[in-house]
C-alpha cells in the first residue's frame, strides 16, 4: 500500500494504482483524451499542488484520494 501525503507526485499515484477514475475525477482529469497525455499533465503535480489548484482543503482532498485508493485496493482483490 503506497502512503500518499502532500509531496506525492501525482504521476506516482497513476503509476501504482493506474486510471482511477474518482482520483483523476479528483485532480479535475475526466475521462478523455489518453491515459499518456494525463501522466504527462499530471508528472510535476504533487498532491499539495492539485488541493490548491481545486481550492480544496489539503485535508479533505488527501481523504478523498485515500477512498478512492483504498476501493480501488478492494476491487483489485475481490476481482
């Protein structure tokens, strides 16, 4: 299980968990366009970064990722 805080590049998430789509609902990425265009957006932005961008308490942002991680994890070993 990765820990994500405020530092964790957001690329690093996609890289560990793939599409997520509620994580990059999240980041504001919705479903278009290719998976290799949202890592490239996506390979400089840290956790922190996207909060404030979103105006989203940091926070609030991290527990929304976490869920979003951790139904993920869950499918992944229901299925």
């Amino acid at each position: 299980v990765m820990e994500i805080d405020k530092d964790t590049r957001i690329s690093a998430i996609l890289l560990e968990y793939g599409d997520i789509t509620e994580v990059m609902e999240v980041f504001g990425v919705h479903r278009v366009g290719k998976y290799s265009l949202r890592m490239f957006l996506a390979k400089a932005l840290t956790v922190e970064w996207a909060a404030r961008v979103h105006r989203v308490p940091l926070d609030e942002f991290l527990e929304i990722l976490h869920k979003a991680v951790a139904k993920k994890e869950s499918e992944s070993q229901n299925g």
